[in-house]
C-alpha cells in the first residue's frame, strides 16, 4: 500500500479547473488508482448486489448531478480523470463512497466542535474513516490571484475537498450520518468545495440550500461572525445548531440532533461509537475555549480505544479510526492539518498554515 507521507498539493490561481485536476492526478497517479480499486471493493463487500452495471448507471447520474450544481469543479475532477488515467466511474466511487453504500459501517463517522468565546471562533474536527485512507491523506492548498494563500483543505488523493478553511475567516466541516433515502445525488465533495468558494456566511447556506445531496451528512459552516450546524439529507435540510458571535460551543458526532432528521436516519450499529463520543464531548466541552484547547480535546484519548481519538481496531474489512484532523481559528487564520494520531502512529504527520484573513462580506 502506497504512503504518499500527506502531501501538501498547490492550486494556482491562474491554473483552469481542469489544469489544477491534472496536475494532482497526475502527481498521485498511483494512489488515486489504489484507493479507488480500494473503496469499489469496500463497497462491493458491504453491498454484493452493487454490479457493474449499477455502479456505472449510479456514477453516471451523479456526475451529472455534479456537472449542473458546478461545472468548474466537475471539469476539475474530469482532469484528474485524465490525469490518472482513471474512469469517471472510479473516480465518483472515490469520491462519493460514503453516499454509495446503502447500510452503516459499524463505527465510521467524525467528530466536529466548534466554539466561540470573546469573539475568536474556533472550528475543527477529527477525520474518523475506514484505516485504508490514512496513507492517502493530503492537503490542498489554493492562492489568490496576488498569490496569497486563499484556501486550506483537508482531503484524500482523488478528491476536491473533504472539509477546509479560507481568507475570508469561513470554514466548512463534515460528518457522516446514514439515513433511509439514498439516491443519485450531487458528489459531496464538490459541494463543500462550492461552499468554501463563497464569499460569505450567507452564501454558504445558499449553496448548501441548492444542493441535491445523495445521502446523508452534518454541516458545520462558520465565519467570524456567524456559525451554523445543519443536518442534511435528500428532501431535508434540518438546522441543529446556531450561533451568532455570542459565547458558546456546538458540537456533533454521528447521529441525528433534530427531530426531523432523525426520524429519516437508519438504526445506530452495536458497534458504532457515536453516542460514545458525543457524551465525551458533553463532558469536557465545557473547559474548551480556544484553538489549543480544541486541538487537545481531537486528540483526547479517554476511554481508549474508544475515544474521541478513535483507535478501535477489530479483525474486520470495515475497520475504522481517526485518520486524522483539522482545526482553524476563524480570526487570526491559523490552520493545523495532521495525520495519524500523535500517541499511536509512527507516521503521524501534521502541518501548519497562516490565512491572512480579510473579513468575509454579507450577502
């Protein structure tokens, strides 16, 4: 299995959505090629119904899907199509694994906290995941036309965006939550993307609002002014959670806060660890008022292997733990991308960036 070490991959301003997709498929040929060859046989396992037939039929609607929601960012994954030399059907499976499958994975999710006091919001997450994509994780960095840094992202080979950061002191978050409707929808990596694009708050949950997602995922968009939580899925958008400038945390794991969501949401696995982790953060949530204190809390290790940084590891396909994570303060543009787990991992990696910030607009 390859390690790519979790690379840093630049986006120049002056590069098309294409050029940019190529050059990181073709940088990352071989591991885009594995983990792809990885998930379709994931899902083939969880599902061995899922033919050919159905995954091409599937992939195909999805891409169209994501051609009409943003065609730069489909034009982007078509180049790193070409570039890896991969089919469009491979590379959707990558991308939109998670909305592919049609049954939980016993213990796959994340945990998201965003807090705000005195005026200094904080977002950050862990990268809960199946242990195959670790060695796959990387960066995305994106300039501005000045070439100052414009965008921080956390992502896996192949793939636009799993959560990130911007110069305009907004972020966009993700976890995983499973529910009963599934359907071809728009890839969901290209939808944070489009979200981290926008230019405000506001626009942000516009896009959010416009989307047509293929299963089911929480949202945490933030600024330096505002923050919002919402559980999204086909057919709803249920907001959980607010927050207006004013002291406070939010926090969520995987499974459904809001009455409508949760009503839609497929049985929690014996073996998930969700509402484990949940109650972790209840706990300790209320000592946590800054960057630093959001990034030890990711990094907690109560209750291990169980814990927020989730290490619990069995004899089975669908193994799972905490692949990595971010956290960003929204003000002074201070980012932290990492890798692995500190304690645990001989490969843990983990890298620092400085946003200059500008004040996102209204609209």
């Amino acid at each position: 299995m390859i390690d790519h070490g979790f690379p840093v991959i630049d986006y120049k301003h002056d590069q098309t959505p294409r050029e940019r997709g190529r050059m990181h498929g073709e940088t990352f040929r071989e591991g885009i090629l594995e983990l792809a060859e990885i998930r379709l046989n994931l899902m083939r396992h969880i599902n061995p119904n899922m033919t050919e037939e159905t995954i091409s039929e599937l992939a195909a609607q999805q891409w169209m899907a994501s051609e009409v929601f943003d065609r730069d960012l489909t034009m982007e994954l078509q180049g790193i199509c070409d570039g890896a030399g991969i089919t469009r059907d491979q590379l959707v499976v990558l991308n939109n694994y998670t909305d592919f499958r049609d049954i939980n994975l016993p213990d796959e999710g994340c945990s998201l906290v965003y807090v705000n006091y005195g005026g200094n919001p904080v977002m950050g997450q862990t990268w809960d995941m199946h242990g195959s994509a670790k060695n796959y994780l990387c960066a995305i960095r994106i300039t501005d036309a000045d070439g100052a840094l414009a965008q921080v992202i956390l992502s896996v080979v192949g793939c636009p965006a799993l959560m990130g950061y911007t110069n305009l002191g907004t972020c966009v978050g993700v976890n995983n939550i499973t529910t009963s409707n599934a359907k071809a929808g728009t890839i969901w990596a290209v939808i944070v993307r489009k979200m981290l694009n926008q230019k405000s708050y506001e626009a942000m949950v516009r896009t959010l609002d416009q989307s047509s997602p293929a299963s089911g995922h929480h949202y945490c968009l933030a600024s330096t002014e505002s923050a919002g939580m919402f559980e999204v899925m086909p057919g709803l958008t249920e907001q959980v959670g607010a927050n207006a400038g004013e002291d406070g945390a939010m926090y969520h794991t995987n499974h459904c806060l809001g009455r409508e969501a949760a009503g839609r949401q497929l049985p929690v696995s014996k073996t998930s660890t969700t509402h484990i982790r949940y109650n972790l953060l209840e706990k300790k949530i209320g000592n946590v008022k800054n960057y630093d204190d959001v990034y030890k809390l990711l990094n907690d290790h109560e209750n291990y292997p169980k814990g927020i940084c989730f290490n619990f590891e069995y004899e089975s396909p669908d193994r799972t733990l905490t692949c990595g994570g971010a956290v960003g303060d929204l003000n002074s543009g201070r980012v932290r991308l990492w890798r692995g787990d500190k304690l645990y991992d001989d490969n843990f990696v983990e890298h620092e960036f400085n946003l200059p910030v500008a004040k996102a607009a209204k609209s």
